[in-house]
C-alpha cells in the first residue's frame, strides 16, 4: 500500500530547498502543499470502497464522506484560481469561509459521535425544503391545477427526504442551527476562539458587506471613493492555515472509521509529515512578511 499511495499522491512537497528571501519558492511550495492536502483529502474520503467492499455507506459515515468531498472540491476550486497569475483573492476567501465551516461541522459530528446530532445536522438542512414544499402547495391549491415545474421540485423533495429518512410533513420549516449554533459548535471541538475569525470576519467575503467593498472593491477618492478593478492578490495566507485544519478534521475522520485499516498507520504518517511542513512554511511565510514590511518603511 506504501507504493500505492505514493503512485497517486506522489511525495510530500519538500520545504528544505525554501529560500526564506524568496518570493517565488514560498509561494509555489505553499501551493504544491495545499494541493497535495487535497489530494489526502480526496483519497481518505475514497477509501470507504476498499474496506467495505462498495457496500453502501450508512447515513451517518456519508455525512462525513460528503463534508470531505465538499472540502476537497472546493479547495480544488481554490486551486484553479490561485494557478498560474490568476489574483482572485476576493472570491478565495469567500470560499475559505465556506471551506471552514465544513470543518468545523466534520469535527463536531466526529467529536458528538451522536445520532441525535447527525439528525439534527439533517433535519436543520431541510427547512428549506419544507418551506417550498408548502408554497407549492399553497400555489397548486389557489391555482386547482399543478404545473410542470412545480411536480419536478416535489419530485426533488421528495428524493431528498426519502434519502435523508425523514418525511417532509415531519420537518419543521424553522429549525433552531443545529448542535447549538456556530458558536456552540467551535466551542465544542476546543475551537472558541476561532469564531471571530473563522466565521465573523470570513462572512464579509461571503456577503459583499461594506467592510468587505472597502476591502477589495473600492478605494479613497478625494472624499468618497472610486470602484477598483486590480483584484485581490492571492497568497500562503489563503492556503495555509485553510489545510492546516483540513489536515486535522481529515485526521480525526480516519482514527474513527478505520483504526483496524492496515495502512492507517502509513496515511497518519502521511498527514503528520504534510501538516509539519504546512506549519513549518506557515512560519517563514511570516517572516518574510514581517521582513518584507520592515524593508518598506
């Protein structure tokens, strides 16, 4: 197995050739690392398919196979608009928050390990479903006739129900944010701290809020202001301290599911070398921040 995961993962990014002065070679390792976290990440999610033999996965193990694919695609979207000089700093961060908060759920789901709140993350994510199940309803009802397009959306509600094993007359169309609330969640996975800055800050990107226009839309003009067109430069601060946790939840969703897996012991190597390395090139992209600021002043 050893062989098979370096045939599709390939090596661990090497940190020891990084110059600490260079520009270039912090940028590009701290790419190739992330890129290799996705491709941890993608590989864990699959690994389901060897030890079950394709049996299908239960509904609580799917929830978390589904937060890692969501995590790995879009970290892969991350990817695409980092490469090369594409700058889309704006539009990276909007989907780091997006990124964490599946984090965060995968932790506390792992974390509970409590179907109670498996079927609350469920039941949370259906109101919405209910809430259009009823207008349409509501409209077939004043109208005496069902459109087409209105029996391919209860059609679709009712294939989500039926997957998520609960009945749509079952679901309450306001339901309290399931395990708590955010805070709640962060909180019990040790992560309280982090709620500024994974979710308050990080939601300006995700709702064009005024700090966010101010950010990366608009600049000082005499007294107002002006529309910007340069975008938003990307860099390791938008890849980095992302995989680190990545890494972590990844991690912890392994030890859980497949402590009799006889290569358990070669991927947790894996994460452990690859997250040291994100930790170590986290460090000297601060430094030369903090070197490249000073030689600025």
């Amino acid at each position: 197995m050893a062989e098979t995961i370096q045939e599709v993962l390939g090596e661990v990014p090497d940190i020891a050739g990084v110059r600490p002065d260079s520009k270039t070679d912090i940028f590009s390792t701290a790419f190739d690392l992330y890129r290799d976290t996705v491709g941890v990440v993608t590989a864990i999610a699959n690994i389901y398919t060897a030890e079950t033999a394709h049996d299908p996965l239960p509904r609580g193990q799917a929830i978390l196979v589904g937060l890692l694919m969501r995590i790995a695609k879009f970290m892969t979207a991350v990817m695409q608009l980092s490469d090369g000089q594409r700058d889309k700093g704006e539009v990276i961060l909007a989907l780091n928050r997006s990124i964490m908060e599946s984090v965060v759920n995968l932790k506390v789901l792992i974390a509970k390990d409590d179907p109670r709140v498996f079927s609350q993350f469920v039941e949370f994510s259906l109101g919405p479903e209910r809430e259009l199940y009823d207008a349409i309803q509501q409209n077939i009802g004043q109208r005496g006739s069902t459109l087409p397009i209105e029996e391919r959306m209860i059609r679709s509600i009712d294939r989500i129900c039926r997957l998520s094993g609960v009945a749509i007359d079952q679901v309450r169309a306001k339901y309290g944010d399931w395990g708590g609330g955010l805070k709640e969640r962060l909180k019990a996975v040790g992560l309280e701290d982090g709620y500024v800055h994974f979710q308050r800050v990080p939601s300006h990107a995700v709702h064009g809020s005024w700090v966010d226009l101010l950010l990366h839309f608009l600049d000082e003009s005499g007294n107002g202001f002006k529309p910007r067109s340069r975008p938003t430069s990307t860099d390791p601060r938008l890849w980095l301290p992302t995989a680190l946790l990545v890494l972590d939840s990844t991690q912890e969703y392994l030890a859980k599911y497949f402590r009799n897996f006889d290569e358990l012991a070669l991927f947790m190597r894996r994460i452990e070398i690859l997250r040291d390395r994100v930790v170590q090139l986290d460090k000297i992209h601060e430094d030369w921040m903090s070197s490249t600021e000073l030689s600025a002043e």
